[in-house]
C-alpha cells in the first residue's frame, strides 16, 4: 500500500522464536503505550502467525494501542 508504514522504516512484521503470536502480544501489550508502538490484532484465531509493531500514530485519535485492519 502507498501509505504503509513499513515504507518509510515505521513499521516491522516479525515472529518470535519458540513464541506463537497470542504468546508474543501477551508480553508486548503492556508495553505498547511506554515505547509509543502501536500492534495489529493479530491472533492465532484470525490465522495471523505475525507481530506487526509500528510507531506511526493511528488516525483514530488513540495513538498508542491494538488496532484491527
């Protein structure tokens, strides 16, 4: 997409070693708001395997948080 954040290096898609996604998120939730990061509701049950980070503010007026697609 034009407007992707991973073009201009704001975000990243990833998976963690000996983790699966709903594991990673658990650990990374909490700290979303700290680092500025916003998250993707990926999980398992939606057949996303991915953790998609980015520190790109949100248009929705809560810049910091999970966001669906």
């Amino acid at each position: 997409a034009k407007s992707s954040a991973h073009i201009t290096g704001l975000a990243i898609d990833f998976d963690v070693v000996g983790l699966n996604q709903d594991e990673a998120m658990k650990l990374i939730k909490p700290k979303l708001a700290e680092y500025q990061m916003a998250a993707e509701n990926n999980t398992i049950a939606n057949g996303r395997t991915w953790v998609h980070l980015q520190n790109r503010q949100m248009k929705s007026g809560q810049p910091w948080r999970i966001f669906d697609l």
